[in-house]
C-alpha cells in the first residue's frame, strides 16, 4: 500500500482534509499519517482511528552542514510562523532535524500540507523537491464549495500563479458554462449571511490560548500578539461599535472600497509591501475626492486593529467605515482595490474595476475570460465534483504532479 503523510495545523482543516479522503476513496488506497506539532489536532485525529508521525526523536547526536544549516535559516526566516513568533530558532532547529531524519528515512509517495506557510510546511517543500515526491498544498477557497491544491504552494506561491498567463477567445459551451457559473455564484452569495472563518468552536480556540503555557517554543514576539487577538476577541464589538458611532459618515454612489483582510493573512506578512492601514492610506490620499469605504474582516480579531482605525479616521476625512458585508459593497462599488483578497476575484465576476497592491492570482482573471474559465473550472476543486465522480483526473490532482 502508498503511504501519505498529511500536515494538519488546526482542527477544522484536519477534518476537512480527512473528508476530502475519504470522497475520493484515498484511503482504500493509501496509510494515511497526519504530521501535526498540534496536541489538540493529534488528540482529535488519533480518536478518529489515524496515526501521527513520531517527531520525538532524540537529535543531539546528530549535526547539520553549513548548507544544510543555511537552508534551514531560509525555510525559517521566510516562514509565518516566524513572523508571527510561533517558533524560535532552538525549537526550528530540533524540528528541523527531526522532520529531516523521520520523513528522508520512510518510502512516502505523496505530501499533503495546508496553506504552505508555516514552517514545517517549507520543510515539507524541501524534502519533497529532494526525494521527487508529490507535494500538494491545500488551501480552503474562499469560494463556497471549492478547495484549491496546488504543488508548490498558495496564491502567488503556486505553481499556477508562476506560469505564463494565456489569452484565448472561448468556445460558445465554454461561454455559457462561464456565464451560468457567475450567475449561480451571485445567487449563492447573495443568500450567504457570514463566512465559516468568523466564529471559532470552543474545539479551535482552546489550542490557540494554550500556546501561552509552550514558552520553550516560542518567540518573544509571539506573547503580545497571542495577547492582542484575546483582548481582540472580548473588545472588537464595543469597539467598533465606538468607531461606527463616532464616525457616522454616509457613503456616496461612487465610492472606492478597500476590503481589509486578516492582519495576520501569510500573503501580507510574506508577499506584500502593504499591511491594511498603509494601504488605505495610499488610497485616501492618491484619491482625496472620493468617498473609500473600507471594513473589518470577520475573522480580524486583533484589537490593535480595531484602536488604530479611530486615529486614522480622524485623520481621513473622505474614509467611511462600514458595517455592510463585503459582497453587498463590492456589488455598489464603483472601484475595488485590495491587497490580495478574494474580494477582488468577486469584484471580477461582477465584472467591476478592480486592482491588486499585490502578487495575487486573481490578477490574471481581469478582462480575460479564457483565464477565469481555466481558473474557476480547472484550478478550483469543487466538493461536489468529489463527491459524485472519482474519476481518474480527479484521483491525480490530488496525488501526482500537476503542471499547467
């Protein structure tokens, strides 16, 4: 039987992981392991009947390379969990090692990871390109029902995003596929009331607190943003209801909006030259006559956020902050201009102005339908598709290589 190793770092996308498994009937023909440095998600998966790899190996006895060395300072500096404080660079280092020596020593056929930033992700990466092993990087899509793998990572980490873009005119099913598509998904998101990534159970925010007792593998730097999202969690409503209160300004019909996302989002902390407030400043001041709306993301839940929008209100007289969902915004907008957000993909179905302050793979999408069919009916994985066909496409999408 193939072996499959698979990198959950949360409950929720374990589960989701494990029924995307079982859909596709991985598991008749795969021994599926789950690599985790999470005791909750290992606790939950070893009662769902899986095994966890064993990264308890003893590894003072064994000593890295200069260039081994110098590769695992690039895999952790250019890690979320660096900038974030997850990890310092004793425990990266032990991690490092042992990753190393358990998952070179075993015949695994193929890599499951999520989100490819963290660092046990990159680590992944590089074991994979050492020893020719499939790597598929799974991502939860913004777009309901869908799911993206890509083989080297998300968003402009992909191998999608790192291939040259193409222009074709489309045939006329193609066409009507692409338009029925677009129609079916307002209608979905029209009827959606909140994403998935605003509430969290008492099952996800249980590890996350517990992250202040692991002091051996932190960073300093990872106490005060721990800190910031619990007080973000207690005060963010009050909050903003203070700012909504304060600053009660009216949106006109031909505002800009400048949906924020997730202050902690690994394309802002890797890939972007703009966080949220430096980007709404470039926007107010290159656009001093236009009304730019701008609101929270539901899953932001640093009040560090939430205190520093009232100063700059003050200061941006032509900012509104808004309480409205994003999709109902971005439907009035005259313009969309985001980070990397997949607003701005939703901002191209509904065929607006739209623009990226950063690498994205949505930017391929603007005014080239060929690249949204390919995206959307390609790229994308629908659930459902799964659930109704195992067909052999779908079976090597999410195990052998894929190019495109």
């Amino acid at each position: 039987m193939k072996h499959l190793v698979a990198h959950a770092d949360c409950i929720s996308n374990a589960i989701q992981m494990i029924t995307i498994f079982n859909a596709a009937g991985l598991k008749n023909q795969f021994e599926i392991k789950f690599l985790t440095e999470n005791f909750f998600v290992k606790r939950k998966l070893n009662g769902l009947g899986y095994k966890c790899v064993d990264l308890s190996i003893h590894t003072k006895n064994f000593s890295i390379t200069a260039e081994e060395r110098q590769n695992f300072e690039r895999l952790f500096y250019t890690s979320r969990c660096y900038y974030l404080g997850e990890l310092n660079i004793k425990f990266a280092r032990t991690l490092y090692t042992s990753l190393r020596i358990t998952l070179s020593n075993n015949n695994y056929d193929v890599f499951w990871t999520t989100g490819g930033t963290k660092f046990i992700d990159r680590v992944l990466m590089e074991i994979s390109s050492k020893f020719d092993i499939p790597m598929k990087v799974f991502e939860r899509a913004n777009v309901p029902g869908y799911f993206i793998l890509d083989d080297d990572g998300a968003n402009c980490e992909g191998r999608y995003f790192k291939r040259k873009n193409q222009y074709r005119t489309l045939l006329k099913k193609e066409q009507k596929a692409l338009s029925d598509w677009k129609i079916n998904y307002k209608k979905s998101k029209d009827q959606v009331r909140a994403i998935p990534q605003s509430r969290l159970s008492f099952e996800e925010i249980l590890p996350k607190a517990l992250t202040f007792f692991q002091i051996s593998r932190r960073r300093w730097k990872h106490y005060p943003l721990i800190t910031d999202q619990v007080l973000g969690y207690l005060l963010k409503k009050p909050l903003l209801t203070m700012a909504l209160f304060l600053f009660p300004r009216k949106i006109t019909s031909d505002f800009i909006y400048f949906p924020q996302q997730v202050s902690k989002d690994a394309q802002i902390l890797l890939h972007s030259k703009y966080d949220n407030l430096s980007a709404l400043n470039k926007i107010a001041i290159d656009n001093p006559h236009i009304s730019i709306v701008t609101n929270f993301h539901p899953a932001e839940h640093k009040i560090s956020a939430y205190i520093k929008i009232i100063p700059f209100l003050i200061q941006h007289k032509n900012v509104v902050l808004s309480q409205r969902r994003s999709w109902d915004l971005t439907k009035n907008a005259q313009k969309v201009i985001t980070i990397s957000s997949t607003v701005g993909f939703e901002a191209i179905i509904l065929d607006k102005d739209v623009s990226f302050l950063s690498p994205t793979n949505y930017a391929f999408l603007i005014g080239n339908q060929f690249e949204q069919h390919k995206y959307i009916f390609s790229y994308l994985l629908k659930s459902d598709l799964i659930l109704e066909s195992k067909n052999i496409l779908i079976e090597e999408r999410l195990t052998k290589k894929t190019s495109w």
